[in-house]
C-alpha cells in the first residue's frame, strides 16, 4: 500500500497563492515590525485526532514567527478546506474542489 504524502501538494497549493497574492511580504508581527521573507516551513509539529489522521500543522512554534494551518476533513476524512492562521493572527482559508479521480481541481478563497 502506497502512502500518499499530503504535504506536498498542500504546500505547492499554498506556495502559489501566497505568491499570487504577495501575502509573504506583507506579514505584521505583534511588535508593529513588518516581517519581509518566507515564512518558517520547521521545525514542524504535526497535531493528529483519535484516529491518528493529521488536523493541524504547527509551524515554527513557540517564535514570534508561529504559524498554522488546520486541515478540514469532511465525513470521509478528507481534506476539503485548509485554514491558515499567520503570524500577525490573521487567517485565510481555502476549499479544495476534487474531480472524480479525487484530485484537486478547483481552489477557492472562503
């Protein structure tokens, strides 16, 4: 059985529209300091329900560069949305939009 990483497709997807929308460059730290640069990608912790599936990935905790995106699952235990909270708490999520072969197709900003 062939284990599927999740992570990369979730990063590009996030990489690209970050990068269409300049979000990188634009982050507000608690300070007042603006933050110019990518953000942290590790240390990584990864947060799992009772049925050991990924719901949250804690980027860079505990630093004032901390950042998360929370993986929404339907009734299947499927991704369909992922929540992205930045640094300066401000939160972007998006939905996933799957075609019949169960591979993303469609993002769209919630």
């Amino acid at each position: 059985m062939k284990q599927n990483d999740f992570r990369k497709p979730v990063v590009y997807i996030l990489d690209q529209e970050l990068r269409k929308r300049d979000l990188k460059n634009k982050m507000k730290l608690e300070g007042g300091e603006e933050y110019k640069g990518e953000l942290p990608e590790y240390p990584v912790r990864l947060v799992r329900n009772e049925s050991k599936k990924v719901i949250k990935c804690i980027y860079a905790e505990n630093t004032e560069l901390e950042w998360m995106e929370e993986l929404i699952r339907n009734t299947e235990g499927k991704v369909y949305r992922i929540k992205t909270t930045y640094p300066d708490k401000t939160e972007k999520t998006i939905e996933l939009f799957k075609n019949i072969d169960d591979r993303v197709e469609l993002i769209d900003y919630v």
